[in-house]
C-alpha cells in the first residue's frame, strides 16, 4: 500500500512496490543479505523470531521479545516491498505471527505484553535459559511501543490482515504506564517504564496506571529524556490513550537552573518556551562547533531509531528534522576526528569480547557517566560552571567498539558518508557473512562479534527499506488517522541547533 497525503489527510491507494533495477544496487544487496538473518531467526513451529542467530544462521536464541517480533514484522514488510519474497510469503508470515500474538499470555487488563517468550512454545521465560536465573514478569512501555509500531504497520500495509491487527493493537492500554503527576512544574505527565504484576524486590510503586481497578508496581522511574523510549508516547498520543500534552513533558535537556540539574553532562544554553499549555526549556548541548539536543546516553538508536517508524524529520522540520542530521554529523566527528578510530557509528550492540553493552559518544548524551565509544571506557567530562570543575580530555582512545547498524541509522542523513563506512567495515575486517554485517566491530583489535540480533537486523531493514522505496514504512505507520493526531502536535516545536560548519 502507498499512502499519499492530500489536504493533512492519509489516503491509501495500492502502489508496485520499488523495483531493484530503480534502487540502489548496493543498498538492495544488503537487504537480501540482511533479510537471510531475519529469516534464519524465524521459529519454525509459531513464525516468531528469535532475539537473535549466530553468524552461520544455524543456533537461534531460545527467547524472543516484543520489539523482536515488531522488527521482524516490519522487515518483511520491507521485504516484500524490495521483492525479496512474495506478497503471498509476507501475509502468511504476518498472519503466523498475528496467531502467535494472539495465544501469547498477556497481563490483564491492560492488554501489554511481557518481555521474554520461548518463541518455539509461546510460553513466558520464567528462567533465562543459558543460566536458569529466574525471570520475573515486566511489561515495558518501550518492548510493547515497538511491538504496537508494527501492528499499526499492518493494519495499513496488509489489508487481509487489518482487522485482526487493529484488534490486537487497541487492546492494549498504554495508559497503563502513564503518570500524570510526573511534571507538574510543566504541567503534564511522563511514561514509567514499565510495570511489574508483581511487586519486585526493588523499587516500585504500586498504582493503578490503568485506570481499571487492579494494582500494578512500576518502575520508579520515568522516561523523561528524549531518546528511543519516546516511540511508546507517540504510540499512546496516536491511539488517543495519553494526552498529547505530554509530548512535551521529556526534558529536551535538563533547565540551566543553578546546581539543581548541575549533574548533567554539560551546562545547556537554551530558554523557556510554551506549547500547548506545557512550559519546556528548550536547552541544547555542544560539541565541536555544534549545538544540538543529545539523547540519553549520546548512542545512534537513542536518536534515529523512532525516525524509521515516525517520519521525524517530515513531522518536525525544526526540531528534530535539524537535530537528526547533527547529531550523525557529530558522530562522525567523534569516530573520525576525535577518537581518531578511521569508522564510525557507536550504539549499543553486542561487545566482540562478549556479552551486549551500550556504545556511544560519551558528550552527546546527558548521562554524564555517558556510554562510551570503546570498550576502556574513555569518557570526557567538560564541568558544569559554577558546580563541577572540567576534567582533561582524554589524551587517547582504546578499541573503539562500531556497529554497522548505526550507519544504516544514518543513511537518511549521510548517505554516502554512510555507505563509505559500510563499505570500509567490510573491506578492513571480517565484518560481513551469510546475513550481512555482523553486529559489531572493534576496530582496534580487530575482534567481531559474529552474531545477528533481531533488533539490530530490524533496524538495518527498516532503514533500507524507507531509503529504497521513499518511506514505505513511514506511510504504513502514518495511516489510520495516526498522522492527524501526531503530527499537529509534533510541527510546533523549535529548536536552536547549529550544524557544523563546513
């Protein structure tokens, strides 16, 4: 399906899906290599995908979550609209994974999904199968923000399966994390992360999110800084079960307010501004002659992985359509010109000595410990005036750690920047097998963890699929009235970023 806008409204109309000979040859091969590894992650026996395969496609993980199977899910849409199967695959693909949604144990009432299954039994992981630690049931606001992504997705792009979709995605209840107390010096309210049906040894607070009479005990914790974590507000804003109001609740940064918010990685410089009612300081960061607004952690799926779902860049032309190209700007700055590593591209990924750990550039994020470009932990710290003196800068980097999927994150912004990295990945190390890149690089030693992750595989689908055919994706998401809710509110913002100068 293709949708065209006409007058702010989404018309769906039936489009031929992008030919390989119209697209980019190179981009096209490394989506039929990609879409391999997604394809060796699918469960025989229900059609959802593993968490993630090892780098010969032939060892699945034993658990799968709900950001897994929504990245699966729009891979193949991808897919299909890259003609890499067959419109018949697609829909009995999604139709296996709509019948698996639909027998997974889900928390009542709110209709959300928990965070690990055995994707071969549809039962909830109670131990961690590699250990057999116990796991204690969570429902998360961003697992379940992904999973809903897709369905939203599918209701538009896959009209035999619409229905079952849209039925699946309206029971659950986003509301269930929202907590409208969580700003009231702004005036509206934050998600929590998530909840527990449970109580947890940690800490928790038991309320009644839902709105439906039965306790749940979520995090402490709200997501008040924009990074991924925004995709579950733009899911309860566009199915009218959060205020649209609280788009405007997560800090852009934290408010230059004497040495209250003195912790933050460095001061803002920014001013108070209005929306909707809702006060926001409109504070940015810099960084090497750029002024722009960080994320969390300064990693590259913090800031451009909605941006594959949500048309950020179309939705928000002065906000985040200037930050999003400044903040790729400032990766490549970091991996080129500061770190001197020769690559770029740091997000969380799996570490080639083992395990998963967040990878960033420490003075793009607001976290002043920061995630960290390479595996020693090399972090900066520029004061915060009158509260914390400024450290030296680091007089070198060590194994900087660069995942392939940060560059395909990028393409939108950088494409052929991106693409000479790819290219230099490949040709430097044993970066690329049967799946396509492997998952990430230390490009130092030289080490490479050969795996591919549903979440990383996702993400490199989803940002050659919107490259190739011009947004399919974003256009299945915007259907259904979503566009009319989101966007007006999204279009209102400003901020005061400054590229690089050339």
């Amino acid at each position: 399906m293709r949708k065209t806008i006409l007058s702010g409204l989404v018309v769906l109309a039936l489009a031929i899906p992008a030919t390989p000979a119209n697209a980019d040859s190179t981009l096209h091969r490394y989506a039929k290599d990609t879409w391999r590894s997604m394809d060796a992650m699918v469960e025989p026996a229900t059609g959802l995908p593993a968490d993630k395969v090892t780098g010969d496609l032939k060892t699945r993980a034993k658990v799968t979550s709900p950001t897994n199977i929504g990245t699966y899910v729009w891979s193949t849409l991808t897919a299909r609209d890259l003609r890499l199967i067959t419109g018949h695959d697609a829909a009995t693909r999604i139709g296996r994974v709509l019948t698996a949604l639909e027998r997974l144990e889900r928390n009542a009432p709110t209709g959300q999904f928990y965070n690990w299954y055995d994707p071969a039994t549809l039962q909830l992981v109670r131990t961690w199968p590699e250990t057999g630690d116990p796991v204690r049931l969570f429902a998360s606001s961003v697992d379940n923000g992904w999973l809903a992504t897709a369905l939203m997705m599918v209701r538009n792009a896959t009209p035999q399966h619409a229905a079952r979709a849209d039925r699946l995605l309206t029971s659950m209840n986003f509301k269930s994390y929202y907590d409208p107390a969580a700003r009231p010096d702004a005036g509206t309210g934050l998600l929590r992360g998530g909840f527990w049906p449970e109580p947890p040894d940690g800490c928790h607070v038991a309320s009644d999110y839902a709105g439906t009479g039965t306790t749940v005990y979520s995090t402490c914790h709200h997501y008040g800084a924009p990074a991924e974590t925004r995709i579950g507000q733009y899911v309860g804003i566009a199915l009218g079960q959060i205020p649209r109001e609280s788009y405007f609740g997560p800090y852009r940064t934290f408010p230059d307010n004497g040495c209250d918010f003195g912790w933050q990685d460095q001061k803002p410089v920014g001013s108070w501004k209005q929306y909707l009612g809702v006060n926001v300081w409109e504070g940015t960061y810099a960084y090497r002659g750029m002024r722009f607004v960080p994320n969390w952690g300064g990693s590259m799926f913090e800031a451009l992985m909605p941006d594959l779902v949500v048309p950020e860049a179309a939705w928000a032309p002065r906000s985040w359509g200037r930050n999003h190209p400044v903040f790729v700007r400032a990766q490549i700055e970091h991996g080129l010109n500061e770190a001197r590593y020769g690559y770029w591209g740091f997000s969380p990924s799996n570490d080639p000595h083992g395990g998963y750990r967040e990878y960033g550039v420490d003075p793009l994020g607001m976290d002043t410990p920061g995630y960290t470009s390479d595996r020693e932990r090399t972090s900066t710290d520029p004061g915060y005036e009158g509260c914390r003196p400024a450290q030296p800068e680091p007089a070198a980097y060590g194994d900087g750690v660069v995942t392939p999927h940060a560059s395909f994150l990028a393409l939108p912004y950088a494409k052929a920047a991106a693409m000479a990295n790819l290219a230099k990945l490949r040709r430097d190390f044993d970066a690329y097998g049967p799946g396509g890149f492997y998952d990430a690089i230390a490009v130092r030693s030289g080490v490479v963890s050969k795996w591919y992750l549903a979440l990383d595989q996702g993400m490199v689908m989803a940002a050659l699929g919107n490259v190739l055919t011009e947004g399919n994706l974003h256009r299945y998401f915007a259907g259904s009235g979503v566009e009319a809710k989101l966007r007006p509110v999204m279009q209102l913002e400003e901020w005061d970023v400054v590229p690089a100068k050339r």
